[in-house]
C-alpha cells in the first residue's frame, strides 16, 4: 500500500515543482512589465500637467484676447470722441487694458514655456513607450505559451495521481495528505540506513524501526510525523 503512496508522492512533488516553475516568471518579463507600467505612470501623470497647463494658457489667451478687443475699442473710441477729456478718459482705458493685457503675456510665458517642454519629454516617453509595448506583447505571448504548457502537463500529472490514489484507501490518503500538508509538501519518508527517518535524519527508536519494517500498518516519526516507509518490508 505504502508503495502506491509513494507514486502519488512522486505525483506530489511533480506537481509541487510544476507550480514553481509556473511562479518562475522569466527575469525579462518582469522587468518589461515593471518598466511600462512606469513608463505609462509617468506618461499619465505628465500628460495630466500637460493638460491643466493647457487649460491655464488657453484661459489666458482667451482674457488676452478680450483686452486686445478692449484696447482696439478704446482706441477707437478716444478718436471719435467729442471732447478732451471724454478723449482722455477712453485713452486712460486703453492703457489700462494694453498694461494688463502686457502683463497676462507675461505672467503667461513661463507657463507656455514649461507646456513645450513638456510637451517635448512626453513625445521622447511615448516614443520610448512604443519602443517597449512590440517586445512586451512578444514575451506575454511566450509566457502565455508556457504557462498553457505547463497546465497541460499539470492536467495530465493531476490525472495520473487520481489514478494511483485511487488504489491508497481513503483513511491513509487523508492522512497523508494533513502529514504532507504540514511538512514541506512531504508526508512519507524511507527509512534511512534501517534506522533514520528520512524527512528529518532523526535517529528512530528501536520499536519503531521494528514497526516500520515490519509493515502492515501506518507508523509515523515520532519527531516529525511523517509517515515512515520500508521499501524492502512493504506489501
């Protein structure tokens, strides 16, 4: 019986080292992903600057535009005024607006300045981007590739341990199943050198060894619990 449990180990371990090989995600994998999903990060993040900068040169133009008409129309006004001082007074408007609106352009420039350079880093980021993305989609496609892989073997080890557990009776399999649960993915061990137990190398007491070879029933080390198997002794 412990001879059949040990091929469902061997299933075990097979599966146990499948689901490693699946969380063992290839080294340029994970660096591209890691550097588009900055890329992307710093991308949307500029862009967001890139568009309140927008809005704030836009909303400037748009009061520049507004004095300009204003300047224009005081100007204009100052010609045809009737007196001096109505003449004097559309003057007075015209430089007021022609000061602020000197002043907005000011005020303006360095952000129209920083939106070019902005504009400038995200087309060399995005440019960088496009660069990435071809190889990024080129290795997810290979992982996809291994990992349907390594499912289809998994499919068919899984098969094959249904196969042989089904020859272990339910009692021993559910408690080897708790032991391996408990111990580092290993619920039966051989002995080693007639007299160690082969998960943790302890030294077993005589009666047990005696048990263990004997056969016929479960016997566990009373260090580690895992369940002890005689090779040679098993039927």
């Amino acid at each position: 019986m412990l001879n059949r449990l040990n091929e469902v180990q061997q299933r075990d371990v097979a599966l146990d080292a499948l689901d490693a090989e699946r969380a063992d995600v290839p080294a340029e994998l994970v660096e591209i992903r890691a550097q588009r999903a900055a890329l992307e990060e710093r991308i949307a993040g500029l862009q967001g600057e890139r568009d309140a900068l927008r809005a704030t040169v836009r909303s400037a133009d748009v009061e520049l535009q507004g004095l300009r008409e204003r300047t224009k129309e005081a100007s204009e006004s100052a010609l045809r005024a009737d007196t001096a001082k109505e003449a004097a007074q559309f003057q007075n408007q015209e430089l007021q607006f022609a000061t602020r609106a000197q002043e907005l352009e000011e005020d303006t420039l360095p952000a129209m300045e920083e939106l070019e350079q902005l504009e400038t880093l995200l087309s060399g980021l995005e440019e960088e981007l496009g660069g990435v993305v071809p190889r990024h989609e080129e290795l997810e496609e290979a992982e996809r590739v291994r990992l349907a892989e390594i499912d289809a073997r998994e499919g068919t080890l899984r098969q094959e341990r249904d196969a042989v557990a089904a020859d272990v009776t339910p009692a021993l399999l559910k408690q080897y199943d708790q032991v391996r649960r408990a111990r580092r993915g290993v619920g039966l061990v051989e002995l080693v050198g007639g007299r160690r137990c082969g998960g943790c190398n302890m030294q077993l007491p005589i009666h047990v060894v005696q048990k263990a070879k004997k056969g016929g029933a479960v016997v566990r080390c009373p260090s580690c619990g895992r369940i002890l198997w005689n090779r040679e002794g098993d039927a």
